[in-house]
C-alpha cells in the first residue's frame, strides 16, 4: 500500500511539472472586448454571455458574462483563429467569425454588438442547430429559459416550475423558495388575480406551452416590491417577437384524459409588434391521502383517542388563457403598449373522507364517511398600457405603465355526512346535508413610473413610484338541510360576509457604479401599506354584525449589492436588503372554515407582516463548458407567521390559526451548475442545503424547533443522432422542520423526448412526470396534546404526447452570406 502511495505521488509531480512546462511555453496574452448593446434602443444589455470558439477545432476556448454597463473583456487567449458569439435570452446569438490574435495584433476591440430580437424560422434552413443559453445571471436575478423544458410539455405552470433551480411545489400547487415558503409569485411582472390571487389555482390554470422564462430574485433591489419573505418568482409569459409573420401550433394529449392545446402568432417590421397567444388545459388530478390523530390526553367523556382518516379524490381543471398585444413605434425613441389577458377557468372536485373513531385500545367508537363535491368558475381580465420614451443620452429612459385587472370565482360546495357505526353497532341515521356558495370579486390597479439615469463615469442612477390598490369582495352563504321540510335552512353560523382593501404606495432610488472590477449598488424603497378588512357574521336570527380590522405602517428597505470581479472569469457578490410578507386579507378574516372534521381552520384579525433581514455571498465562475453559482445566505424573519395548532377540544377538534411568533433564523448554501460533458450531453444541478431555526413560543405551545434539511435536483439533456433529444430529471428533497413538527422527504423523477421532422418545422414529443409514482408530500405534528401524520399524493405516472408545428417566414432580415455556413437560424452575423 505504501508503494502505491508513492507511485501516486510520483505521478502527480511529474504532471505538475510537464504543466507547468507547456503553460510556460505558451503565451496567453491575447484579449478581445466588445460593447452590447439593444440594436432597437441602444440600451445596453448587462450579463450577456459571450464564447471564444477554436475555429478549427470548434473547442470552447474561454466564456464570459458582460458587466452591468454590458463591457465584455474576454482576456488569457492564445494565437490562433476563433468564432466569438454572444447571447441572451429573447435576442439573437451575435456571430463574429474569424476573428485572429497573433504576436502582431493580441488586442481585438470588436466595437459595439447590437442585438437583436430572437427571430424565427431562418430564411434558409440548415442542419445543425442547438439550444439558446438557459441559464443568465444578473446583479440581482437569475433567469431561467424554460421553453424547452421537456419534462414539462402538456403540464401546467406548476409543473414547470418544479423544473426550475431554487423552486419547489408541492400536490397542492404550494411554492417555495429555497425550501422557505412567503414567497411572492408574480405574473409578467404584476400580481394575477385568477382565481381571486390563489396561487395554487393561478399555477394550475396556466399551461406550461405559455411561459417563455422564469425570473428567480432571492435578494431584491430596492427597485422591487419589497413583498415576499424568500423572494421574487416573476413567470414571464411568451410574446413572440420575432420579424415577420411567425406563429405555432401544439396539441397535446396524455394518459387519464388530460389534453392541453396552445397556438400563438405574431408580426413585426420596424413600426409595430403584434402578437397574441392562447392555451387550453383539461386536466384531471387524481389523488388521495390520510390524516390520522392521536390524543395524548383523551376526554373523559367520549374517550376518543384515536381519529383515523382516508381520502380519495378526483378533480378536473378545464381553463382557456389568452394574450394580446401591440407594442407600436411612434419614433424611433418611444414606444407605445397595449396588452390585454384573459383566463377563464373551471372546476370540479370530488373527495370522499372515511373517517375512523377509536378509544384507547383501539376499540371502535364511531364509523362516518363525508363526501364533498366542489365546483368553481370564474374568469379573469387585465388591461395594461405601457409607455417608454428613450433620450438623446445613451441609456436614459423613461417609463410608465398603468394596468388594470378585475375578476370573479364563484364556487359552490355540498357536504354530505352518514354514520354507519357506533360502538361497533351498525346504525342508520339521517345524513347530514350542507351546502355553502361562495361568490367573490377582486379588482385590481397599478400605475407605475420608472426613470433610469446614466451619469457616464459616476455610474447609473434610477427612481421610480408605484401604487397597487386592491378591491376584494367575498361572500360566503351556508345551508342545511331540513328533512322535516325538504328544504335547505340558512345555517348562520357557516355563512360569513368579508371585504379588503389593499393598498401600497411606494418610492424608490437607485444607484449604481463600477470602478474597474469592483461593483456596487445602493438603493432605498420606502412603502406606506395599508390593510383595511370588514368581516361580517351573523347571530341565530340572521342579523349581521361586522369586526372591522386594519394594518397600517409605513417602512424604509434598503439594500446594497457589491460585486467584484477576478481575473479566470470569477465573480465574487455580496447583497443585503429588508424585505416585508404581507398577511393576506383572507388570513386576518376572524371566520371559522369548519369543512374539515376534525381540522378548522380560523383568520386571525391581529396579523402583523413578517420584517425579514436577508444576506447573501454568492460566487460564480465561468469555465468554457461549466457555469457555477454558488451562494451562502442567511435570512432572519421578525414576527415570523405560522399556521399555530390548538389543543383539541372535547370534539376532538383542532383549530388552524396564523399567528406571529418571534422570530426564525434561516440559513444554508446552494449551488448551482450547468455542465457540458460532452458535445451531445449536458446537465444542470441544483443543490440547497439549509438550516431553521424557530424560536419557542410557550404561550402557543411551541416548543421551539431547529435542524437541517436539503433538497438537490439534476436535469440531464442528451442530443442523440436522427433529430432525438432527451431529458430526464431526478430531485429529492429531504425531512425538514417546522414550528411543531416536521415535513417528510420525498423523491421523484421526469423523463422527455422529442423528435424534430425534416426542415426543423414540426417535432413530436413525449414525456412522462413521476416515472416511479413516489411523488408524495406528507407531514408530522406532535405538541403536548396530539400527534398527527398528514399524506397527499397523486395517483400514478402522468404521460403525455405532445405535437407542436412552427410556421412563418421572416421577411425583414438579411440573407446569409455564404461564408456563413455553419451558422445556426437563431445567429446573425456582425
């Protein structure tokens, strides 16, 4: 063993030397910079990703992203012959081709590269093609390209995002963020109000053939809404703007009658950009579970200790989405928008409870099953108008947008209860019949000016205003069924009025300037919030009484981002920034939702908003075929909000309530990487390891909770011969606490592939989510008083076959010269 030691050793010194030998040998001295800029507005692109490939041996030689000013220096190159393009998402790849460095000339400044908007099918198709960059990073976001996401063709916006590093969704359309829940999800930019703003619903009514790219912003400028206590998820919906007329078509249709169909068209020339885009989804959601209780310290009474419960249920969403727009050039400065949505939705959901009731050695006490049937409707419109007008100055712009949305959702649910049990007695007895209708309406406004600054040398400054003023009216009626007179008889105590308004004004300043390779920006938002709620609730003669509730204050967020670049494209950023989570009206409403048996839930009129503190070290390095990100961050959460469980009553039943704890102090370190093994093969990685810490809280019977937990996930991409490309995705996510219990892990896996026809115009593709059927998510909860294990899950393997066809032809562009004949039809020479 000892010789094999040395032997090693041996080797390692003489491979060191022998590189140290040729590196001496060789001069890397050579350099190439560049300017990128938009060649519509000359508004210069920051972050975008540059490559220097050997021409003769097609080798990546070196990578790099532009700074925030969009200067590229791509220094360390040999002599030789290269290939220099440059990327982002939404434009064109920019293609310099043979671009030589020598003893002579080892210093190539390429100018300014205008680039422009990703365009369609090429006027002369050609045979070798890939994908545009997935991945872009920016001072305070990452950008995620998922509109060649596999896995999740035919699915919903929810199933995308499981594909997206950093996020995960649970059985219930429930987002987090870095394993950390409060986070806000926005809709191009803006708060959707489908489904009256239930993020669950919104993500399942939005299929996945709509969504261009996903925006993860952890740490927030100040530019941001200051709402979200993990962040920003901004879903950036497809707009088609491409030259010309360009539009496609894609039907889908899997296992268990699920069908999704999407189509889109646009045209543009040098004065106006229209488009619009429309998708449909009938999906079906088969699934079940359990909920099953122990009481530690059973009533004396009924002597239940035991409250078993099994869940089956079968829901359909049946949705139509549609966008439309026009953006027009008044002058070759200003630009006038006008957009509109519109998302219609229904649907149905059955579950059937099966509930068991035992004593202390499990003797049985009470058999009962409650069948619940729910069906909603509702549709949602948006309106905005968007101005900008650039200045004579380079970069100086001025904004404005003014958006309007209103929508309603209606939704009607019956009950039925039977006991077939008690004391192991068979009984018959009447069932119990109730009936609830909910009827709500929700408006929503936005008006919002941003102005940006170039000050040359002394760096950037931007300022802006926005106000966001929410109405929303909901109405809640029960009934109860009276054998005696076969009619429903208004059950007052189930029947709840509650209106909000929500209202938000804030102003914002920027600042940003680099000095060499040393970056920073500093910003201010301040916000004067006001929450104001009406909740009314009858007594047993129908009179209605109202609690009106208020949260008001006004805060100042700061936040500051310093960022220093190394030489080896190597990236060092450091961030702070003060963020707020919001109660939702719905969560201050003092109604008691009893449709569970043994579970109500309660709104707590006192809510406060979450203060939350977050720090962020990120590092990145850019190698010619891997990208890493990686970022230690620590968050701390005042007046933290959890869902607070009671002790159960002498019914068994437990009461659901938020309540502000003291505080939590989450922390952990994630990286991220994309890695080209080889020509036909990448993958991108994902890996979030974090630790909670949740203060004790006596007065709610917390006990106090800590540990660590980490989820990872991997997206392999294959290219195969014969036009095939594959991609398969594993994630795991393990057990991780909570303020009086913990949720358990769980594992699963997607698998893709798609064949491209002749002439690149129309591919077919299949993939299957949850190959295994191990996607699951469960959850544990143990105080002083009971212990309780909760499981959901869907039933089996989704697959789904999906046939897209692309049509059009881009009429504005230049023909190809000839010596551009390996040039892919996203590229444009420069």
């Amino acid at each position: 063993m000892t010789n094999f030691y040395y032997k090693v050793l041996l080797l390692t010194l003489i491979i060191c030397i022998t590189t140290v030998k040729i590196n001496a040998q060789t001069t890397n001295d050579g350099k190439i910079t560049a300017k990128v800029t938009d060649a519509q507005n000359n508004e210069t692109i920051p972050f975008a990703s540059a490559i220097v490939i050997d021409r003769k041996t097609k080798a990546v030689v070196k990578g790099i992203q532009a700074d925030v000013n969009g200067n590229l220096a791509i220094t360390g190159l040999p002599n030789g012959v290269f290939t220099f393009k440059v990327s982002y998402v939404g434009y064109q790849t920019m293609v310099r081709d043979s671009v030589s460095i020598s003893a002579a000339q080892n210093a190539i400044n390429l100018g300014t590269v205008k680039m422009k908007p990703a365009k369609g099918t090429a006027l002369k198709e050609v045979a070798i093609t890939a994908q545009k960059s997935t991945m872009q990073l920016g001072i305070d976001k990452k950008v995620f390209s998922v509109d060649q996401s596999l896995v999740s063709e035919g699915g919903s916006a929810s199933d995308l995002l499981q594909n997206v590093p950093s996020i995960q969704t649970d059985v219930d359309g429930n987002v987090s963020l870095r394993g950390s829940t409060g986070v806000k999800v926005l809709i191009d930019g803006k708060p959707s109000l489908i489904a009256g703003g239930d993020i669950a619903q919104i993500l399942q009514s939005i299929p996945a053939s709509s969504i261009e790219s996903v925006e993860v912003i952890t740490n927030p400028s100040a530019k941001y809404d200051a709402e979200g206590q993990s962040g920003i998820i901004n879903i950036v919906l497809k707009r088609n703007k491409k030259l010309g007329l360009n539009g496609n078509v894609g039907l889908t249709a899997g296992n268990r009658d699920n069908y999704n169909g999407n189509a889109s068209i646009s045209f543009q020339n040098n004065k106006v950009n229209l488009y619009g885009n429309y998708g449909y989804r009938y999906g079906n959601r088969p699934g079940g579970g359990f909920n099953n209780i122990t009481y530690k310290k059973p009533n004396s009474i009924t002597n239940l200790t035991f409250a078993d419960q099994t869940m089956e249920s079968a829901g359909l969403d049946k949705s139509h989405n549609a966008k439309a727009g026009i953006d027009y050039y008044l002058t070759a400065k200003d630009i006038l928008s006008l957009s509109g949505g519109f998302n219609s939705r229904n649907q149905t959901e059955s579950d059937l409870a099966m509930i068991y009731e035992y004593g202390p050695q499990r003797n049985p006490l009470e058999f009962s099953t409650r069948n619940t049937s729910n069906s909603g409707s509702g549709n949602s419109y948006d309106l905005n108008f968007d101005y900008s007008h650039k200045f004579k100055t380079q970069g100086e712009e001025l904004t404005f947008n003014f958006g309007y949305s209103t929508g309603n959702n209606d939704r009607f649910q019956d009950y039925s209860t039977s006991v077939y049990d008690r004391g192991g007695i068979p009984v018959s007895e009447e069932t119990e019949l109730l009936r609830n209708i909910n009827n709500g309406n929700n408006s929503n406004y936005n008006i919002q000016t941003d102005y940006t600054l170039p000050l040359g040398k002394l760096g950037k400054m931007e300022a802006g205003y926005r106000s966001q003023i929410r109405y929303s009216d909901n109405n809640s009626q029960a009934t109860e069924f009276n054998s005696s007179t076969g009619m429903y008889d208004a059950n007052y105590a189930l029947s709840n009025l509650f209106d909000s308004k929500d209202q938000v004004h804030a102003l914002y300043l920027n600042y940003q300037n680099q000095y060499k390779n040393f970056g920073y920006q500093i910003g201010f938002r301040g916000e004067d919030a006001l929450l104001n709620t009406n909740s009314g609730g009858y007594d047993n003669d129908g009179n209605i009484s109202y609690t009106p509730g208020k949260i008001s204050y006004q805060r100042l967020y700061p936040s500051i981002y310093l960022t220093q670049k190394f030489k080896g494209e190597q990236q060092l950023q450091g961030s702070y920034s003060r963020r707020v989570n919001r109660p939702r009206a719905w969560d201050t409403n003092p109604f008691t939702d009893y449709s569970n048996r043994f579970n109500w839930r309660r709104g707590n009129p006192n809510l406060l908003p979450e203060d939350v503190h977050s720090f962020e070290l990120s590092y990145s390095k850019f190698w010619p075929k891997v990208t890493l990100i990686s970022t230690a961050y620590m968050r701390r959460t005042n007046d933290l909000i959890q869902r607070v469980r009671s002790s159960a009553n002498d019914e068994g039943v437990i009461i659901t309530t938020p309540q502000n704890l003291t505080r939590e102090l989450s922390s952990g370190f994630e990286f991220i990487s994309k890695v080209d093994v080889l020509k036909a093969w990448n993958f991108t990685t994902n890996v979030n390891v974090y630790h909670s810490d949740i203060a004790a809280v006596p007065a709610y019977n917390i006990r106090g909770n800590s540990g660590f937990s980490w989820n990872a996930n991997v997206t392999n991409n294959f290219v195969l011969p014969y036009s095939i490309t594959l991609q398969v995705k594993g994630e795991y996510e393990s057990d991780e606490v909570m303020a009086q219990g913990k949720r358990n892990a769980n594992w699963s896996a997607d698998a893709g592939a798609k064949y491209d026809f002749p002439g690149k115009k129309a591919s077919l593709s299949f993939n299957v989510r949850d190959v295994f059927n191990t996607r699951k998510w469960s959850m544990e909860f143990d105080d002083d008083n009971t212990k309780t294990e909760f499981q959901r899950r869907r039933y089996g393997p989704v697959g789904n076959l999906t046939f897209s066809y692309r049509f059009g032809k881009t009429t504005f562009q230049k023909k190809s010269k000839k010596s551009d004949q390996e040039m892919r039809s996203d590229e444009e020479s420069f």
